[in-house]
C-alpha cells in the first residue's frame, strides 16, 4: 500500500516501515562511529520499540555489541492498517543486529503483566543465564495491575491549576492554557502507573528467577526540566510519579542491585507530544540548542548515558546520585534565552522564535515520515516480521 501519515491529535495512527527502518539505521550509525567504553553484555530493555528506550537497546547492542531482549507492546500490521512504529523500528532492529551477529529478541506484550515477565524471565533463562543491565523505559497512559485493576495517569498539576502559554500543534496557535489540578485519586493512579512499583517487580522477580547477576545495573529514566514547566511536570502528577520511581532507585539499591535515575533532555517522543505547555518549550528549547550547537535527540542521549556516565568507570552521578543528561538543556545561558523567547513568543512570531519545524520533523519521523531517501508515493508492503516473534 501506499502509506501516508494520518495525524490524530498528538498521534500518527499510521506508520512507514521503511521509513522506521532508515530512522533506526542512522541510529545505528551513529553510534557504530562513537569511541566505545566497556559495558554489559546481557541487556534486557522494558519499553524497547520507541523513545529511550530503542536508543538504549540500539547503544547497548552497538557500543558494547550485547545481547539484547526487548519487551514492548506493539501492532502487527493488519487489513488496511499499518503497523505501529514500534513494531517496524523493532523489526529493522532486529534485522541489523542480526545481520551484525548479534542476538536480539523481543517479547511482545505487556510489560506491566506477570505473564509477560514470566515470559521473558523464561527466555533470559534459557538464552542468557543473567542479565547484567536492565533498563526500565516505560511511558504508558494506564496500567493494569496483577489483582486485574486499571490505573490511568494523568497530566495534570498538583493543588493549584497553572496558565501558561502553549501551543495548538494543527494550527500552530500560541494560546493560554490552565492546566486543572487533580485529585488525589488521580496523584496515586498516575504514581501506579509511571512510579517505581513495576520497576521493581521487574527486578525482585527477576532476582527470584536467578536471572540478573549480582552485580548488575538498572536504570529508569526521568525529567526535571526549567521552572516554567514545573507546576505541570516536576511538580505534577507526573512529577509525584517521578519522585516514587527515584525513592524506587532507593529501595532496589538498598535491597542489592545498584539502581539509578537517568535524568534526560526533554524531547519529541510520543509521550511528551501528549503533555500540554511541553510541547512548545520544547519547540524553543530546540532552536536555542541547535544555534548553540548543544542539541541531541534519544540516540546522543543514550550514547552519552552508557559510555561517560554509567559504564566509564564509576557512575558519573549528582549529589542526590542521580545521572544528569539534562546538563547542556539546563546550562544557565540556555535557560537564560530560551525564558526570553518564552515571555516573548506570539503566534506572530513562532518562527523566529521556536524551532517549530523542526519540532515537526522528529514528530513525523517517530512514525517513519519525511525521512530522507525514502519514496512516500512507492507501494509498500505493511506487513513486516519482526524475526524472533515471526
Ligand atoms: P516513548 O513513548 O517514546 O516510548 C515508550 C515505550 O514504552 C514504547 O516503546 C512503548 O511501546 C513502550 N510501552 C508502553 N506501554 C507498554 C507496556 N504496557 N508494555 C510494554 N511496553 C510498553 O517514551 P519516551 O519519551 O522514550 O519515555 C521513556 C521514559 O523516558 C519515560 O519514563 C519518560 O518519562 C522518560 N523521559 C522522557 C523524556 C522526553 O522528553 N521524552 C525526557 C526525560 C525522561
């Protein structure tokens, strides 16, 4: 079929395979050409189809050239729908590390379930013996736990509601938002869901099962951010859902297994798409960045986490221990233009101000859009195999 973006709010609802496949190459290319530390060799990655957590799946497997099992929760093509790009990017992964010689499975189903993590205990167990790095990289809106119940997060701030500037993406209108707090049901279902409580299943049963070595790593990721985020995020619902995953680092730490909090950049994912005020932040922080020549997307990230901050030598942390990606985004002179260009931006002036385009093109390029190379008009055939679930 002939496959076209179909742009749903913040989501494509269609994906290009070959499009997908070319995005994860120059990936892959990217960190073939970086120098290399010493890192672990059997990498289980929870979240492994898109984001940071496909760039941590691609930098372990090309910096350190290790095993990897990927867990995700994605689609197969089917009748007229394409895959999602979770599906094509794991697909093309998996192809090259193949072709590379190296072994790389996935498990497709949630990761949040007990089945799915008896699954794939049963697959390190008989593939790997152990893991030596498990990286937790789940951004889902809801979770069911193994008592059968249903958590939604929200995104939404705590105690007061906030206004603040931010951007309608369709129209590219720069309107005030107030953002409602949420209610205290609402703080715990969004901590259900993105704090630390399935990290650490992962973890204990992985620990019950014999299956990490003693001594391993973990790492979750997480997002500070400037101030004129804060009441939406670090102070947020999703902010108290943080602050459980890193008192989470705490508690597997404490019980065995170092445990670290990787602080990130702020970037276009398709969970941060979804965040109101983020978006267009992002868009400014994106033009400061590159004029300052300092910009990088999941892949620099990921490189920069594995080979100087956790795996070169002792673990490069901050006073509270935390790994910080986000030291180019914070930089005082970064933040320093990117609040002028805040308090100046109107719809008149985006594109003097904010990177909005180029906001755009990492958002279509998640699901395999306006890469370059590639035909958008050619028939394409939808219905890729990812090689180990066939
Ligand atoms: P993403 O949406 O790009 O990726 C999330 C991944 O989780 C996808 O592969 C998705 O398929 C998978 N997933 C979701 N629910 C699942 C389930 N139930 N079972 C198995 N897989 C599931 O998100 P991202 O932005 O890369 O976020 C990853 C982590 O990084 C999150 O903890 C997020 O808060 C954090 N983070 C993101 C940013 C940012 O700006 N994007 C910044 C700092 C930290």
């Amino acid at each position: 079929m002939v496959i076209q973006p179909k742009v749903r709010g913040f989501i494509c609802t269609t994906a290009h395979p070959e499009g997908c496949k070319a995005a994860v190459k120059e990936q892959i290319d990217f960190v073939k050409a970086q120098k290399h530390a010493d890192g672990p060799q059997k990498v289980l990655v929870v979240g492994a189809s898109m984001g940071y957590g496909l760039a941590s799946r691609i930098t372990a497997a090309y910096s350190f050239g290790a095993a990897t099992i990927g867990v995700i929760f994605d689609k197969p093509a089917s009748g007229n729908k394409t895959a999602s790009s979770g599906w094509y990017n794991t697909a093309a992964f998996e192809e090259f590390a193949l072709a590379d010689g190296l072994y790389a499975k996935t498990v497709n189903g949630d990761a949040n379930a007990k089945e799915t993590k008896d699954f794939v205990i049963e697959m390190i167990k008989k593939d790997l013996g152990k893991v030596d790095l498990v990286v937790y990289s789940l951004a889902a809106p809801r979770r069911t736990t193994d008592d059968g119940v249903t958590y939604s997060s929200v995104l939404k701030t705590v105690g007061e509601p906030y206004t603040n500037k931010t951007i309608d993406l369709k129209n590219r209108v720069v309107s005030d938002i107030t953002v409602p707090p949420a209610t205290e049901e609402e703080v715990s279902a969004t901590v259900k869901v993105m704090g630390g409580e399935d990290w650490k299943s992962w973890i204990d049963a992985l620990k019950a099962a014999d299956a990490i070595e003693d001594n391993a790593v973990t790492v979750a990721y997480s997002y500070i951010g400037p101030d004129i985020t804060h009441p939406m995020y670090a102070d947020g619902s999703i902010g108290k859902a943080k602050d459980h995953l890193f008192a989470t680092s705490k508690e597997i730490t404490a019980e065995g297994i170092k445990a670290y909090i990787s602080v990130n950049k702020a970037l276009v994912t398709q969970s941060s798409a979804a965040i109101p005020i983020v978006p267009l932040y992002i868009s400014i922080l994106y033009k400061v960045m590159k004029a300052n020549g300092v910009h990088e997307g999941c892949i620099q990230q990921m490189y920069r986490l594995m080979n100087q901050k956790l795996f070169a030598g002792d673990a490069v942390v901050d006073e509270e221990n935390r790994i910080r990606l986000d030291d180019l985004e914070m930089q005082e002179s970064i933040q320093n233009e990117v609040r002028q260009l805040w308090q100046d931006i109107t719809t008149e002036n985006l594109s003097s101000h904010a990177d909005l385009d180029g906001y755009f093109k990492d958002f279509y390029q998640l699901f395999g859009f306006g890469v370059e190379g590639i035909d958008y008009s050619a028939d394409t055939n939808a219905d890729v195999r990812i090689p180990s679930i066939g």
